[in-house]
C-alpha cells in the first residue's frame, strides 16, 4: 500500500482563518513543468480548473464535454462555461502519473480536485483536528 | 532514487520529480504563510519559487505571461482567494 500525509494551507477569511486541504499535482506544459496547489474538494463532482491552464496543456478546449458551472445564484447570467477533458498529471509525493478528468472553466476558476476518476485512484480520508489528509492508492 | 509508476503511459523524468518536490517546500511555505500574505494577493493567482511570490495576477493568462517573461523555470502557482468561505458550485 502506498499512501502520503498533506497538511492543509491556512487562509484569511472575513472571519478569521480557515484551513483548506490541499494537493500539489504537477503538470507538463509547452514550455516545461509546473506545480499547482489543488484544494481537495470530495464534494465536487470533477476537478475544476481555469481554461488557461487547458491551453497551457496543449488541450483543445473547444473539443471537450460542454459543461455549465453555477454557484450559489441560479441565474444563468452569473453562470460559466466549462469543458471537460482527460489529462495527465502528476503526484510528486509518489512519482506517480495519472489521468486526470478535468472541468476548464472560462474565469478565473479555482484549482479544485473532484471525485471523478482521482477518487476512483486513492482513499481520501480528512483529519481536521490535525489539519491534514491521507491519500492512500486503492490498487 | 526515485520510483516512478507509470500509469498513463508517458515517462517523467526523475529530475523533474525532484524539482517539484523541492516546489512542494514553496508549497509548505505558503501553506503557512497564506493568511499572513499582504491583501494585495486576495483573489489572485500567484507563483511561487524558493519561498517568494515571484509573479502574481488576477488572471491565469496574466500570470502566465509575467512568468514566460521572467523566465523562471518550475514555479508553484496557486490561487489566494478572496476573505470568503467557499461553498459550492454547481455543474450541469
């Protein structure tokens, strides 16, 4: 079994400071590599990232599932535009590569990672009290 | 040395793993000093290299012309949102 611990990052909120868990995936773009801090969101149903990244990736936005994305308001003026594509990513912390189901959101999206399919490759398990998450490889 | 599983059938060199696992340190760093961060960065998007925000933007495609111009090589980006909790989306 291969599983790491991430602790989580501390932001600044209206009322204070919220802890949020979340993992640093790395991406190969055309001019290299990077690393993107992703929070892990188990109540998202597929990761979530901004279209510049798409194209960065070299994915051709327009040819992905269409998808629509709203917040609290329902209003379909305050909604975005998505597509939803398969990419590779990495996790450092195991070296290991994996496909990734992403939603590219027009906007300024956060990184966000979702159930789809990276669920399906690790157990999650959250430890608020110590500020920390558990991935383990299911297989 | 390092182990690299390959699951989706293209190779990452082991130098790069490396390198983004001393960007993981960037990752601590801001970790820890994320809410301590001068406002200016709320709700931009930011990289981060050897525990300094080199470059930051409201916007992705800002943010990633600052850095095709400064040069910098590997980077952690990540974004600071605004003093909000965040809830929920929806996506249909």
């Amino acid at each position: 079994m291969r599983s790491f611990t991430r602790g989580w990052t501390r932001q600044r909120t209206e009322t204070g400071t919220v802890d949020r868990p979340v993992l640093d995936l790395l991406f190969r773009e055309e001019n290299g590599y990077n690393l993107y801090a992703f929070i892990v969101d188990s109540g998202a149903d597929i990761s979530l990232a901004p279209r510049d990244l798409g194209d960065r990736l070299g994915v051709d936005w327009s040819k992905g599932r269409k998808a629509r994305l709203s917040g609290i308001s329902p209003r379909p003026e305050c909604s975005v535009e998505g597509r939803i594509h398969t990419v590779k990513t990495v996790v450092p912390a195991l070296a290991l590569e994996l496909k990734l189901s992403v939603c590219f959101a027009e906007g300024d999206a956060p990184y966000l990672i979702g159930r789809e399919t990276f669920f399906d490759q690790f157990r999650v398990s959250f430890d608020k009290p110590h500020r920390k998450t558990t991935f383990t490889l299911t297989r | 040395m390092v182990e690299l599983i390959r699951r989706s059938g293209s190779r990452v060199s082991a130098s790069v793993i490396r390198e983004a696992r001393i960007r993981e340190l960037d990752s601590r760093w801001l970790d820890s000093a994320g809410a301590a961060l001068p406002r200016r960065y709320q709700g931009k998007y930011v990289a981060v290299k050897n525990r300094r925000i080199v470059a930051a933007s409201p916007t992705m495609r800002g943010l990633y012309r600052k850095l095709d111009d400064l040069g910098t090589g590997m980077v952690l980006i990540a974004k600071v949102e605004r003093p909000v909790l965040v809830v929920y989306a929806e996506l249909y």
